[in-house]
C-alpha cells in the first residue's frame, strides 16, 4: 500500500522540479520531503531521484508515478468533499493564500470570524501575490485564494478553478507634503509627466497597472524605487522621495508628512475569492466564502 503522504511528497517535487521548492509548497523542511521520498523508494523499491550536477531529476519511474499520485490526490480530495459535505460541519484544515494587502487588510477579521463561528476549522494562511497563489490553488497546494487584477492587467483564471468578486479596491496618489501637488484634489496622468515613482517590483499585477496606465496616456513613467512593502514606500514618501500610487486596502493612516489626492480616472483594481471548482461544495470552502464577504462588506461600510 502506496503511502498518501509520500505520494504528495513526490507529486510536489515533480510540480516544483526541486526538494526544496517543494518543501516550501507543503509546509515542510527539505529533510522532510527528502524522507518522504527515500522511504517511497524503499517501499517501490525504485529509484524515484537522481543527481544531475548540483539538482535532481525524476526519474522515467518517478514521472509515472507522479502522474497516477496526481490522480490519486484529486480522488481523495472529491472524497474529503464529499465526507465533509456529508457531515456539513467545516472541520478539518484549511489553506489560504492572500496578497498583501488583503492579508493585512482583510483576512484578519476573516480569521476571527472563522475562530468564533466554526471552532472546529483550522484555518492557515499563507502571503502570496495573485498569480503563484492562483497556481497553488489549482495544484491543491492551497484550498482558497484571494487574488486581485486591473482592468487594463488582467488575471486569467486557470482551468478547474472558479472565482467570486468580493468588491472593488480603490487607489491614491501619495506625495510628500511639500509637492507642488499636494494641495490639489486630484490629479491627471499628464500632471505627473517627469515624476520619480515609488511602486511594486517588476513582475507584479501593480507593477503591471503604473506602467499600462502611462503608457496608454502616452508617457513612460520613470521607475526608479521598485519597492515591494508599502512601509517602505511610505518611509521614503515622508522624507520626500518620489510618488507612488497605493490602494487602500491594508494601507492604514498616513504619516503626517504624506499626502493622499485623488487620481482620474480613479485606478480600481477588483479583489476576488478562488478555489478549485470541484471543492466549490466543501462547507469549509462555502464557510470561508461566506466570511470573505461579510468581512469586506463590513470594512466597506466601516
């Protein structure tokens, strides 16, 4: 009898294509998941990993048996749906994803709600941006994710997933105080022709949006801090370094030395739930939806 959890273990690395990406993925250290394979291959008695240089590979009988444990984990998980659909009780564990905003913003008050009125699910969340939390949820690796895009940088949504719109995130320009904009209601792409931008990392759905955006008024905007935590953008607007355009969720109060002022058109990025479709019955899933709503709708209204 093929143990389940070594089968992840392998199923993992061979999504991963290293021990260590794999470990990261399940929660575990790499001598972890490394035991959980060499006791696979005792059991098999076949060699699953092979050393190619300073990596591994997967073996021609490690690729087979990955594909069938990708079969068999989509099997149990119908069946953990169906058990637990039965029962109708969230129990048992829950994974979520969050951008960081949202788990600073959001999943809080999602946390608390889930504690108060289902004891019995434990719930663990993990900070991730859309598109990697997007793809754990789809390999299993996480049960629910909440994801963002913009209009003009758009999320495609993976095969076997489905999604709901928890609402709208809207977003300012920050300047110092002393900008010569500071003082205005709001301001234009044109107005910040020339302006030093505080904004995400490359790569990155924000990132993506700041440069759509100008580009499509016809300007390129200079990047010049490429900065991930929004402290740190706040840090630097406070000592009067730069502009920068952050959403509000999760923002917090400004500094004193912060200013923020309006942006035309206003930037609204759409904030979504996703889970894997087949799991859309699980009462865990139904239950963390429901808080996912009743929590954004309070923080809207608040």
């Amino acid at each position: 009898m093929l143990d389940l959890g070594r089968l992840r273990a392998l199923h993992a690395v061979a999504r991963h294509g290293s021990v260590g990406a794999a470990a990261t993925a399940l929660g575990y250290t790499p001598s972890a998941v490394s035991q959980q394979i060499a006791k696979l291959e005792r059991e098999t008695r076949t060699t699953l990993l092979e050393r190619r240089g300073r990596g591994i590979a997967l073996t021609d009988a490690a690729h087979l048996l990955a594909a069938t444990a990708d079969q068999v984990l989509r099997l149990v998980e119908h069946a953990e749906v169906e058990l637990e659909e039965q029962r109708g009780a969230a129990v048992g564990e829950l994974r979520i994803g969050a951008f960081a905003t949202a788990a600073r913003g959001l999943l809080p008050a999602v946390l608390v709600a889930l504690a108060r009125d289902h004891p019995a699910l434990d719930v663990r969340l993990v900070e991730l941006d859309p598109p990697p939390a997007m793809g754990a949820v789809a390999r299993g690796e996480l049960d629910l994710a909440v994801t963002h895009d913009w209009d003009n940088a758009p999320l495609t949504v993976l095969d076997g997933l489905s999604r709901a719109r928890l609402g709208e995130d809207f977003a300012d320009v920050l300047l110092p105080v002393g900008h010569p904009l500071a003082g205005r209601e709001s301001v234009v792409p044109e107005d910040l022709a020339g302006e030093r931008w505080i904004c995400q990392p490359e790569g990155t759905i924000c990132h993506d949006w700041l440069v759509n955006t100008f580009r499509a008024a016809g300007m390129e905007p200079d990047l010049v801090f490429r900065i991930g935590e929004y402290e740190t953008q706040l840090a630097l607007l406070e000592r009067g370094v730069g502009v920068a355009l952050l959403p509000r969720l999760g923002r917090g109060g400004l500094p004193a030395g912060v200013r923020a002022v309006a942006f035309t058109p206003t930037p609204t990025r759409r904030v979504y739930a996703m889970w894997r479709t087949q799991a859309g019955r699980r009462p865990a899933v139904v239950a963390t939806l429901a808080a996912l709503r009743g929590c954004w709708d309070e923080r809207s209204t608040a």
